[in-house]
C-alpha cells in the first residue's frame, strides 16, 4: 500500500504518515508512505496549478489522503474554498488510478471560530462527510474518535500549545487511519509505548467499526 498525505501540521506532527506506515508494516500490512505538508497551509494552497502536490500525485499511489485547515469551517468563504480544493485534488487523484481518502481533522483544544472543540468536531465531520459522499471518497473519522474520546476519557489529546496532537492524540489518529484503511481492528497495531493504547485502540475500532 502506498500511500501520499497532502495537508499541513495536523499531519506532519508526531509525523502521522510515517507512523503508520511503520506500524502498519509491523502488523502484517507492508506500507510506505510520502507526504506533503506544510504548517498553517490549507488545501487550496496545495490545490494550485504546478503545486508540488498535483505534481506528486501523478507519480501515482494506491490512495490519497487529504487534510485541510482547522479554519475551513469558519466561514461560508473557507468552506467554498474547501470544496472547490477539494475537487481539483479528488480529480487528479482519481486520473491517476488512486483511491481518495479525508482526514477529517481533530479539533483545537480550545474555542475556535465560536466553536468549542466538540462543536468543531461535528463541523469538520458535516463538511467532509458530504464532500466525501460527491466523489465517492472515505472519510477518515479522526474527528469523530476525539469527540469520543472527550466525552469519555480523561486520555490528554493534545500537547502543550492545546492546538496539535499529544502522543496519545496522535496515536488515536494513526489507529483510526489503520481501521479505516485496512478494515482491520486498531488493537493488530503495536501499543508503541503509548499511555492509554489499548484504549485508544478500542475508540477508534469503535468509531470505524460501531459498536
């Protein structure tokens, strides 16, 4: 499986592709993974004609993960920005033979955009949910796996700046890729010396699974 992540920080920080290729690997499903990130930056910034993405899809990958800013819900204007990005990546990947796949973002651990981050959650998961059902995409519902966690767990999702992923929040991340990906049980995946792995295995299982 090869897979190419196109996003910013949310990606690259406790470097999600590369994890979960590595665990990946280790639970029997050979992965490598390449990524374009770059902090701050949205995926209309990626979206632009000659952009290193578009150029880095038609090298040609298995499937292509997308990830937007955390301001793509913050008003009528980022979220047409979303959707219009959205489908110049989708198309270029679908032209390419790959599958399409959105990383549907954790929030900030703090009120963003007049929204806490619960209510930041169910925003990402409104607008990705129905970009992903217009070109038949999977959406992978990281969101939806800390909502969870937030109303349930007193597990530390984020690290000091309350803005990106903890160890523990990266790890829910990278677990909720593998089940969606591979269809497989996040608890295959090597506990990592993660605090709370079991559990966080178990919520993302939960998310992509039911139950």
């Amino acid at each position: 499986m090869r897979i190419l992540f196109i996003g910013n920080s949310a990606t690259y920080v406790h470097d999600i592709p590369e994890t979960l290729a590595s665990l990946a690997t280790s639970a029997g499903f050979p992965t490598e993974s390449e990524r374009i990130v770059k902090g701050g930056w949205c995926l209309s910034q990626h979206a632009v004609e000659g952009s290193r993405a578009r150029a880095e899809i038609e090298k040609g990958y298995d499937l292509v993960v997308l990830q937007d800013n955390g301001n793509c819900v913050s008003s009528d204007e980022k979220r047409s920005a979303c959707i219009s990005s959205c489908e110049i990546l989708a198309s270029k990947a679908i032209e390419s033979g790959a599958k399409l796949a959105y990383y549907v973002r954790p929030p900030y651990g703090y009120e963003a955009f007049g929204r806490s981050p619960v209510e930041q959650c169910r925003a990402f998961d409104e607008l990705f949910t129905d970009i992903a059902s217009k070109n038949g995409a999977v959406c992978v519902y990281v969101n939806r796996a800390f909502e969870y966690a937030i109303e349930n767990t007193d597990i530390r999702l984020w690290g000091d700046d309350n803005a990106h992923t903890s160890d523990e929040g990266a790890y829910l991340a990278v677990c909720v890729h593998f089940a969606t990906i591979f269809g497989k049980s996040a608890t295959l995946l090597d506990e990592n010396e993660i605090e709370n792995a079991r559990s966080l295995q178990e919520i993302a299982d939960k998310i992509v699974f039911g139950g």
